[in-house]
C-alpha cells in the first residue's frame, strides 16, 4: 500500500486480510491466471507491498520478489513474518534498482492511493523503467464503481456524495471486517489508460472480476459489478 498515512494498528490490521472473508478476495483470486497468460516466471517487484501479502502471493506462484513501500509501519508488519522475503523502504516512485531490471512489477491498490494524476505518472514512470523491455505491469485500482456502493464488507463514508467525483477527488472508506479506515483518490478508467499511454507501456487487457455464484462468499452487489479493475501492461522492446 503506497500510502504513509497508516498508522502501526492499521497496518497490523492488513494481516486479516489473510484470515478473514472479505472484498478483496477478487483482487487475487484471478492473478494466478492472468499472470500465467504474460508472465510465469522471473523477478518480480512488488510495488507498494504493504504487509507483504502481494509479495507472498507472488514468492508462492515461484516469482523471485521482492516488495517496496514507503510506510515504515507497513514494511514492520511485512517482516512480522520470519521468511527471509525480501522488503526495502523507498520514498515516494523512486527506487533504488537499476533500469531494465525486473520482469514484472505487480502494484495492488496502490495507484488510488496517489492525491495527484502526476503523483501516479510519476509511479507508473519508475514501473516503467525498472521493468525489462518486454516485462510486464500489473496494476489492481479501484474501478469506477469502487466508491459508489456497499459491498459484502466495505463502505464508503458520505457515499451519498461520492456519487460524482472528478478525478483526483478523495474519498474515504471502512472495511467492516478488518476495521481498516482508506483514504483513496478517484482516477477514471481513461485517466489510467493515459498515464500507461504516457509511459509508453502497451496495454495488454483489462480485467474486471466478478464474484461467482458457487464460491463460498456472500457475494450480492458483486456478482455483477466489478469493485476492482486488472490492468496489464507489456514495455516495449
């Protein structure tokens, strides 16, 4: 979670997303497949790893991984775990690799997360430069629908007057079943495919996961609107 805000609680509180039925099962749930269809191996960045849950995710597909964020109260909670993962703090977009130096970069709800458009290009840049020519960029965002509703165990504050937002416009948000508060920043499906346009990086899909109806999760509003939106990304050779 590219985000200083969080608290050591809240970061903490990021754990129970391993343990505890809620929304952002879909943004995993489908990862394994879409990376099998780019990408199947080779090092991997995970770009605002948070706790290390994405990390994790992508050391257990067999990826070579290691994550960066730049809360500190995040990365604790990352090395919480004593597995050897790799973890590094880096300020804002700027890491310390090397250009062309990783096959994929993968950032799970990290780009809403950005109070400005150039705050995202700026992120989306360095991606870009890290990766190998050919690798691929996975982003998980909210999609447009994200604000604007109740799901099976998030709600926005005021959503009332979330209806409407204009990119860049922040809104909050609670998870009833970690007790995690966000604050995230409204970006349009065009404002995305602008700034991987900018970065001259080809979009390759995008991706909206549905809940399904033999999965044992109390999907309602789910089933047919998507909460999060895949985008895949190839750099040009």
């Amino acid at each position: 979670m590219m985000s200083s805000h969080y608290d050591r609680e809240s970061a903490s509180n990021f754990l129970k997303h391993k343990s505890v039925p809620n929304l952002s099962y879909l943004i995993y749930r489908d990862l394994p497949l879409l990376l099998n269809k780019y990408i199947s191996k080779g090092r991997a960045l995970d770009y605002g790893c948070g706790p290390g849950l994405s990390t994790r995710f992508l050391a257990n597909l067999g990826f070579e991984v290691i994550g960066v964020d730049i809360n500190k109260n995040m990365l604790e909670a990352a090395f919480v775990e004593p597995d050897g993962t790799p973890f590094a703090w880096i300020k804002h977009a700027k890491t310390p690799f090397a250009a062309d130096t990783f096959d994929l970069v993968l950032s799970v709800m990290v780009l809403l997360e950005m109070p400005s458009l150039d705050r995202v290009q700026e992120a989306v840049n360095e991606i870009t430069r890290v990766l190998k020519p050919g690798g691929i960029f996975l982003a998980a965002v909210g999609s447009e629908h994200f604000h604007k509703y109740e799901w099976i165990d998030k709600t926005t504050f005021d959503i009332d007057k979330c209806q409407n937002l204009a990119p860049g416009d922040v809104f909050y948000g609670y998870s009833k079943s970690t007790g995690i508060r966000f604050r995230d920043y409204f970006y349009s499906n065009q404002n995305y495919i602008d700034v991987f346009d900018r970065s001259n990086l080809k979009l390759l899909e995008i991706h909206r996961a549905l809940g399904l109806a033999d999965e044992e999760m109390p999907w309602g509003l789910e089933r047919t609107v998507n909460p999060f939106t895949h985008y895949v990304c190839r750099k040009g050779r």
